[in-house]
C-alpha cells in the first residue's frame, strides 16, 4: 500500500517486490489479526536472562552519572549543540557499538539492553538519544550487521564502534520516500567496478557530521516479466569522498542539538565493493533495517512517559490549590493514573517486543510497527497532560524557571523533543498503512491469485476453489470459536476477564478485516480511515496482551504487590472502551463527508472560511 497519487501503481509495485514476501516465525499481532490469541508467545512473559541483566546493569551504571556530570540537556537545547567532549566521552563508554559485535569492536548488547540504554537516554535527553539511535538503529552498523559482507564489516564496524559518526540516506526533497520517483542515481562505470552517485537528500539525521553514509539510490532497471522494474541500491558513502557535500543543517521545533540535513552528491565515484547485498536490494534492506531499529523509539517514548509520570507525581503531591494537593481533585487523579496506567502497558511492549527479538523465534516486523505507532502516540498524550497538569509552569522553559528561582523542570522541552516521534521513522499514517498490509499478508496468500487481473480464467478458477475450501474452515471458526477460556483462570479472575476480551475482539476483528477485503479488494488500500480503524484496534489488543502478560510474570515473583494488576487492569479497561468505540466506527462514520469537504476546501470553494486573517 502506498499513498494515493499518479505514481502509486509503480510506487506499489516496486515497494511490494521489496517486501519480506515470507513469514519464516510465527508472528503474535499477525495472528491477531486473523482471529488467533496465540498465548504460548507470550505467556509466560518473556523475562530477560539474569546474566544478560546484569551486562545491562553493569553499563547503565556507567552511562548514568556520566549522563548526570557532563551532559546537560537545556544547554544542548539552547545552543543547539552536543559539546564534542560529551561525544568523545560517549564513545569511550561504547555508547556508538552497543549493537556492533564484540568480535568487531562492539559492546555486543542484547537489544533488551539496548532499549533499556534508550528509554533511559530518552526521560533526559532527546537529541543524546537521537544522536545515538539514528547512527545504529537506522545508520551503517545496522544493515553492516544484517548485510554486508565479511570484508564490510571489517573495514568499517571497528570505526563505527570506537565512534565515526553514520548516517542513513533515503528521503529526497521533492519525493520523500517514494520508491518509484526517487531522483538520486548511481550509475555504473569502468565496466560496473565503480558507481557515479548523484542525487541529493533531505532530513539525514547525523548527516551534517557523519563519516560514512548509507545512501538509497536508483541503479539501471531491470527487466521483470517483460516490464521494467526500477532498482533501488544501497552504497556505503563517506565523506572524504569528492563531490560529498552538506549543504545545509536542519533546524526543528524540537530536538535541537541533533544533526539534520540536506547532504548532496555530485559524481561521488563509490567502488562496486561498497554496494551493501546486492543490486537492487536496498529497499529492502532499508525495510528490514527499519523493522529491526524501530523499536528504539518506543524504548525512547517508554522513557520520556516515565519521565512525565515522575514529574507530574512530585508536582501533584506539592501543588495546593483550594486547600488540598491537586492530585487529590478527581480531574487531576484521572489524568495521572491514566498515565501510570499507559506508562506500564507501553513499557510491557517494548519489554515484551524487545526480548522476542533477542529470542529471534517470532517475526518481530508488526510487533516493532505497533510498539512504535502506539507507544508514540501514547507518549504524545501523556506529555500533552504534563503541561496541563504542570499549568503555565509546563509551557515555561526550564531556562525561564531556573531565572526566577524555581526548578528547571523541562516540560516544555520534553513536548517539543517528542512531537517528532509521530512523524519520525514512518508517520502514524504510514504506520497504520505498512501494519494494515502485512496483517492483510495471510489474506492475501489465499486469494492473490484470485485478485490478480492478469491471472488467467483457469488460474483464477483453481485458486477459487483452493480459497473456498480455506475460509470454509475459518471463517465459521471466527464466529463459533469457544471464548469462555477456562485456562484464563490460571491468570487470576482480573486478567483472565481481559484475555477472554482479547480472544473474543480478535475475532471480531479477523472478521472485519475479512469483510473490508472482500468488500473492496484493489480498492481496499484507499480507504486509509478504515485499514486506521483496524490497526487501532489491533494495537490496543497487542498492548492489553502485553500488559497482562507483563503484570502476570511481575506477581508471581511477588504475590503480594498487586499493584501491576492494578495497573493493567486500568489500562485494559480504558482500552475497551477505545476498541468499542474504534469497531463501532468501521459503519457508522463521516468518512465520506469528510473527504468531501477537504476537497471543497482544496478546490478553493470554502475560501471564504479564511477570510479575517493575515
């Protein structure tokens, strides 16, 4: 699926031949999706191995004072940079190989590890967090890691570790991320040994200061099936090469001590053994590095949450107004334990996601999806209720306080740090259009074939039959299924009463998602408000299963601190009400009316409506 436009048939194409076509391992939220609560994934709570806890341990007791003595977040928000001494000390931490290999340099961290660096990163610095995450979760280590080849590895993951910057090279300014229309173009020379790159590139995050460079570019189509198919490439790029050039450094609302920016490429001559896997691989390397690195940014929101949470509980506790603390007015209470609540379903996630991935057992691509959809749309409302709950307090700047005597708390820098996580990595938009397709993937298996329009009238009669017999099992299995679990009890009469809910909504949603594809087919990728509706739904569940699964493991070991069943108890409820609402919506919507007036309004028959302004 892809956004809507003249070039989306050829964008689709080109994204889909890209996709992982196959689901090696089981996948928890796929299954989901298709009417299935798969409890032995998650159930009992993956919990990370002591030994690997105590590597964790052992380096965040050494990032944190660091953290504390020589990185001060206002100062990097004021003056828009991250001192050179807080890099140099960073990378003597081994903060630029937490994923890189021992054997190459590298710390080797399990990426639970990883994650919990980044959520801790995340409650006091966004730009040290960004600086970090984009150079290994999206940058060169990554794909090195996944990709390259031996020689590859060798030649750069030892400097990537020790602390060379690197980047990751895909948006352009007039095209974003569209595959089909993008402009930057390596073309081969001295009979293929070498590449002349030329392009530009826009919002390469560590662009303006990297040292290598994994840069997106076109290489010649080839021809597929008789038709031509564009070739997307990934190049190893450094900086001392002629014709590299930054031309301009980003500036943002938020996150202002972060590099971003414009980085141009002008006959850039890149040797064939710079090509990462292969020609015509790096969209899909880009996709799966991508699925791989996500999770960093809900580790990263994890973080700011608890942050928001911490400060919010001082402050409700000290703050008098009409003769009683504010966090004993019930308007007030029910923001912060919504919060707490949020704060513990979204840690679950990327707890839960996280140590999944490290088991590599379960296709981690719609699990990383939805943590990063939810977990940054969950912190966004729960960093918009810390400035309300903080009051003129959270709209002044830390600076501003620290001035006239009170504590330098950065609400107001946390909110402008964090509106980019929506957007960052794959907007929410995107998000939900990437989820809704892979969830439709196992839909799509059994009747591709039928879909086709250049399949054949035999073919399409043999795979009819072959879907027929298919959803002649499951489809009456989404409405007859047993939902009155009886092994729920073994999780206690509060969780056991959720997971019969989950049980039951993923068959209600297997059953719309069945019911939207038939009703729509080709058409059913333009209509993004439903595929949203779905992927919500579908995101609350995972993270209801999260929690109590999370909540679960934290009781047996102490059975007498309830205090996580609370927790997900509340979350689970809330999120209820939320799917209730979201499924009731699939039918009963203004999503007609809606289109239709914003093209009144493009068309300019609405302008009257602007008048009275500058």
């Amino acid at each position: 699926m892809t956004l809507l436009g003249k070039s989306a048939p050829e964008a689709l194409e080109v994204t889909e031949a890209a996709r992982e076509a196959t689901w090696q391992y089981p996948s928890f939220v796929a299954d989901l999706f298709m009417g299935r609560l798969r409890t032995d994934l998650i159930f009992p709570f993956p919990e990370q191995d002591e030994s690997d806890r105590r590597i964790g341990d052992e380096f965040l007791a050494r990032l944190e004072p660091f953290l504390k003595e020589h990185v001060d977040p206002d100062e990097i928000d004021r003056t828009g940079q991250l001192p050179a001494r807080v890099i140099e000390g960073l990378a003597r931490l081994g903060c630029f190989g937490m994923k890189i290999p021992k054997a190459y340099g590298g710390l080797g961290l399990s990426l639970t590890n990883y994650n919990r660096v980044i959520t801790l990163l995340g409650s006091y610095c966004g730009s040290t967090t960004v600086w970090l995450s984009a150079h290994q979760s999206i940058g060169a280590p990554q794909p090195l890691v996944l990709f390259g080849t031996e020689e590859q590895k060798q030649r750069y993951l030892p400097r990537l570790a020790q602390g060379t910057i690197s980047a990751f090279a895909l948006t352009e300014p007039g095209v974003g991320s569209d595959p089909a229309n993008m402009l930057t173009t390596a073309t081969p020379v001295e009979g293929g040994e070498w590449y002349l790159l030329n392009g530009e590139k826009l919002w390469c995050t560590n662009g303006p200061v990297a040292e290598v460079v994994v840069v997106m570019a076109r290489t010649p189509s080839v021809k597929v099936g008789g038709k031509e198919r564009k070739q997307i490439t990934a190049l190893l790029v450094e900086r001392s090469m002629p014709g590299f050039e930054v031309v301009h450094r980003c500036d943002f609302m938020g996150l202002k001590g972060i590099q971003n920016g414009v980085l141009r490429f002008t006959n850039v001559r890149v040797p064939k053994a710079n090509i990462i896997w292969g020609l015509g691989l790096g969209l899909k390397l880009a996709l799966i590095t991508l699925n791989a690195g996500r999770i960093a940014i809900p580790a990263g929101c994890v973080g700011t949450a608890k942050r928001c949470l911490a400060i919010c509980r001082r402050w409700a506790k000290e703050r008098k107004q009409w003769g009683s603390p504010i966090g004993k007015h019930e308007a007030i209470a029910s923001k912060i334990g919504e919060m707490a609540a949020t704060t513990f379903a979204m840690d679950a996630m990327v707890g839960l996601s996280s140590a999944l991935a490290d088991r590599k057992t379960v296709d981690m691509r719609l699990e990383a999806a939805m943590a990063k959809l939810f977990c940054s749309e969950a912190c966004w409302r729960i960093v918009d209720d810390a400035v309300q709950i903080r009051g003129g307090r959270g709209y002044e700047t830390a600076h501003s306080l620290r001035a006239r005597g009170e504590p330098a708390i950065p609400v107001e820098r946390i909110m402008r740090d964090a509106r980019i996580n929506l957007i960052i990595e794959g907007t929410s938009q995107i998000m939900r259009l990437f989820i809704a397709r892979e969830a439709l993937d196992a839909h799509m298996r059994i009747v591709g074939q039928l879909l086709d329009p250049h399949q054949s009238v035999p073919g399409k009669l043999k795979a009819a039959l072959a879907a027929g017999g298919r959803y002649a099992v499951w489809y009456p299995q989404q409405w007859l299924a047993w939902t009155w679990w009886p092994r729920a009890e073994r999780f206690g009469p509060r969780l056991a009463g959720h997971l019969r809910f989950i049980e039951r909504a993923s068959h209600r949603l297997a059953r719309a998602l069945f019911h939207s594809a038939m009703r729509y087919q080709t058409r059913l990728a333009n209509r993004q408000q439903l595929l949203g509706r779905l992927v919500d739904t579908g995101s609350d569940l995972f993270a209801m299963a999260a929690a109590c699964a999370k909540a679960h493991a934290m009781i047996r070991l102490q059975p007498s601190e309830q205090s996580p069943v609370e927790l997900a108890d509340l979350f689970c409820r809330l999120a209820r009400r939320r799917i209730s609402r979201t499924m009731e919506q699939l039918n009963d919507n203004e999503d007609r009316q809606s289109f239709r007036i914003a093209q009144d309004v493009l068309e300019g028959r609405i302008d009257w409506l602007e008048e009275g302004i500058l």
